[in-house]
C-alpha cells in the first residue's frame, strides 16, 4: 500500500512537528526531517506527486515527492498539550 499525498498533507496541517523518512531522488540517501503545514497556507493538490512543507529543523521549504516517503509520524498538538 503506498502513502498518498493527501493524508501526509492532512497530519501536516494538523500538527506543529511531523516526522517524514524519505529517500533523495538525486543520491538514494535516507532522510528524516521534521515538517509542518500548522498555520501555514500554501495551496497544494490532494493528488500532487510531490508536497511541499516547512522543515522545522531547518527553517526553510523542502519538496518531498510522495513516492519517496517510507514513514511520517505525527501527533495532535492537542495530544501534547500544546
């Protein structure tokens, strides 16, 4: 079953720190950052092959394309108290 671009995008509207594991289409490398969508309006397609979102870490825009992603976790800020 492969991940589809409108659930990542749905967990990264809804919470401050996601963590997303994907490949590097240039180098093969495995990647693990963590994204937000939270209080950020970008307009993106449900059905886009790639995604874009904010790399907390980093403060800066990364594109992930979907195909890539072999895992994100996030976590209702509610959950967290936050």
């Amino acid at each position: 079953m492969s991940i589809q671009a409108e659930t990542v995008l749905n967990t990264l509207r809804v919470c401050s720190n996601v963590k997303i594991v994907f490949k590097s289409l240039t180098s093969n490398k495995t990647h693990t950052g963590h994204f937000t969508l939270k209080n950020r309006n970008i307009g993106q397609s449900k059905n886009s092959e790639t995604i874009v979102a904010w790399d907390v870490e980093n403060e800066r825009w990364q594109d992930i394309r979907v195909s890539t992603i072999t895992q994100f976790i996030g976590i209702k800020d509610e959950l967290l108290g936050g």
